[in-house]
C-alpha cells in the first residue's frame, strides 16, 4: 500500500487529500496540521467570495485552475448543502486612469471564459448597485459567495469517511529523504514520532516556504504575511450594497484595495487593507513572533518591494489606525457611506510570495522535489480553486 502524507489541513490541503483517495482509493493518506481543528488560517479568514477568474493573465495557471475551480466548487456545495450564492460584482472605474486599465480587465476576462460580463457605464451601474458611483463598470453576474470554512469542514468529513486520517495537533518540525520515499519528523503534545510515506505534499500556506525548504527545496520565494483588516457595515446600512463592489486593481501590486463584499450571513464586510504582519500568524496589530519578523526583514527581496512601495505601505498603515481613512477609500465607490457606518470587523493574513529580487510572486506555484510535492504559493483565489488544484497536484504526482 502506497502511503501518502499531506501537510496542510485548511482547504487545498483536505481537497488534495480527497483528491488522491478518489484517484487512488487503494493509498492510505494521512493529513498532518499543527492546529487543533481545520481550516484555522487563510481558510476561514477570507472574504467568502467565489472568484469568477475575471482578473488573473490569461493562459495562468490561475486563470486555468480558477475556472475549473468554479465549475467543480459550485457541484460540490450543491451535493453538500452548502450556501452558494451569485450575487454577482462589479468592478467601478472612479476615474479616468481607472477606466483605461477596466480595458484590460475586461480584456483577461473575456479571454478566462468568465461567463456574462458586461461593460457598464453609470446608469447602468445605478440600476444594479443604487448607492454605487462610477464612471464605468465590468459586471461579473456569476461571481458567487460562499461559506469556505464550512467547504473545509465537509471536505474533512469526506477524508475520514473514506477511511484516511487528519492528525490535529501535528506540527511537523523536519523532513528528510529516505532511500525510498520521506520521513517526517512530528510532535505532538510534547512527543516526537517518526512517520514514513511514500509521497509528501506540502500545503502549509503561511509556513510552506518553511517546510519545502526542510524538504530541500529552494529558500526563495519566502513567504512574507500581510494583514488585512476589515470593518463592516453597520446592520442598518447594510443596504448600501446588493452584492460584491470591486476597484479597478493597480497592475503593479497583488492586492486588490479596499472593497465591500457581502457574506452570506447577509454582513458587509469594507476592506481589506494590506498591512506587513509581523507575525505569520499576525491577525492583531499587536501579535509579534520574532523569528518572524526577523524572517521577513533580513530576506534579500524586501529591500526592493519596500523602495517601489513605501508610500502604497504608509498609506495602508495610516488606514489600519483610522476608521476615517478606511471610510473614505469606501466612499469612492459609495458616496453616501458615513464615518459612522463602519464598525470594527476581523483580519486575516495573506501568504505573499516574495521573490529574492524583489518580485511579488503573483501565480499559483507548484513545485516537486523527489517525493514531495510543495504547493509554493497559493494566495487567492486559492479556496475557488481548491478542487482544481487538487486535481492539478494529483495529475502531477501521477506522472
């Protein structure tokens, strides 16, 4: 019997797992997480929205796996009874330099396959979003929002119904290559146990970079955390969006920029910001883990990322300590938002790829090393794609 480790239970983790049971029913796979339940980080600290594909460079690996992601994501929480819902978004060009690059947007989203969408000018923006103002819009009708963390939690349910295991509470601390297949070292309530597999997969998220480079793997890119916060529209106020009200994203950064986004508790999250964590796992301003931090300052390719965009870092510091800041990067888009309207809401961190030369890691990535297999980087629309990726990772490992 051919065993399978997988590190990693948030949500491309549990889909790899059920992604190899299903193509290898035979294998015993085994997933390994350090925390006490599923999907604690980026899997339950997101947005909730189901990317349409309508941004990502066509012919991408993300543009590819988000697509398929979609399709296969939408079938399953049918199957599972879970909330699917395609409120549909708007991306709102506020001025001049906004609506030259809505071109290019619209562009890429022709060119995915992204279903439906349609150039917008400002009455037609009225009639879908009321209270939204813009020059233009691209309206992507099937964009949809979903409930990710309860995504993982059926995925889970599907791993240990066909007979694999999740050990929470796992933290894998080395690897190390046998003549035939990998060894992971991991502790677990302050013992040290010695697993061997024939085939590792890393989905470590935050801490990948880590854990390939105890594989052997390259240390670049390195991971570097960013936190965004969010606030929410006060209850009474939450009538000011019917559905997901985008910016036109800045080409040169990964970071979308503050957007309001409906739940599908019927909350409206306005964010995030994109501030540097000085923690992995920073979801506070004031969570500091040093060896993190030190990670992410002494890496070679924060010196360029920190020239090229020190006034985009200090505007998005400014904006995580005032409420008044968050409010008015809102109220480009929607005009009759008040400073009162936001109240404080979660954060969550993203796992950015940073390249030693300074490069913003922006695709999926997905390396072997031997036996292990180490999904790189993963940032968003990694929980759209999850099943994609799975399938991805599982036709990989077959050849």
């Amino acid at each position: 019997m051919t065993r399978t480790l997988v590190v990693g239970a948030g949500i491309v983790g549990l889909a790899v797992a059920r992604g190899l049971q299903r193509a290898r029913p035979d294998d015993e796979v085994v997933v390994l997480d350090k925390e006490p339940q599923v999907a604690a980080h980026q899997s339950s600290h997101n947005s909730g929205v189901v990317h349409a594909g309508v941004y990502y460079p066509p012919g991408s690996l993300k543009a590819r796996l988000c697509r398929r992601g979609v399709g296969l994501l939408r079938e399953y929480t049918q199957e599972r009874g879970i909330t699917w819902d395609e409120v549909g978004k708007v991306v709102v060009a506020v001025d001049r330099g906004d609506e030259a690059r809505l071109e290019e947007v619209q562009r890429r989203a022709v060119a995915n396959g992204v279903p439906g969408i349609v150039r917008l000018g400002p009455d037609g923006l009225r009639d879908l979003e009321p209270h939204v103002r813009g020059r233009a819009a691209l309206h992507s009708p099937t964009t949809a929002i979903t409930d990710f963390p309860a995504v993982a939690r059926a995925l889970a349910d599907d791993v240990t119904t066909g007979e694999g295991r999740i050990l929470l509470g796992h933290e894998v601390v080395a690897i190390r290559p046998l003549r035939s297949g990998v060894e992971v070292l991991v502790e677990h309530a302050g013992e040290r146990t010695r697993l061997a597999a024939d085939r590792l997969v890393l989905c470590g998220g935050l801490h990948v970079d880590r854990l390939a480079r105890m594989a052997g793997g390259d240390p670049d890119p390195r991971i570097v955390p960013f936190r965004g916060e969010y606030h929410l529209l006060a209850p009474e106020r939450r009538d000011l969006v019917r559905g997901l009200v985008y910016p036109v994203p800045d080409p040169t950064l990964p970071f979308l920029g503050v957007h309001l986004t409906r739940r599908v508790d019927g909350s409206v999250d306005v964010g995030p910001n994109a501030v540097l964590a000085t923690a992995r796992e920073g979801y506070r301003l004031r969570d500091l883990a040093l060896p993190d931090l030190l990670e992410t300052l002494t890496w070679p390719g924060m010196r360029p990322v920190a020239a090229r965009h020190w006034r985009t870092g200090a505007a998005e510091v400014l904006g995580s300590v005032s409420a008044r800041r968050f409010a008015a990067a809102a109220r480009r888009y929607v005009p009759e938002l008040r400073d009162a309207d936001l109240v404080p809401g979660g954060a969550g961190v993203r796992a950015q790829a940073v390249g030693r030369d300074g490069s913003l890691v922006d695709d999926f990535v997905i390396e072997r090393l031997g036996p292990v297999t180490a999904v790189r980087n993963a940032p968003s629309p990694a929980a759209t794609s999850s099943l994609a990726i799975a399938e991805e990772v599982v036709a990989r490992l077959g050849r």
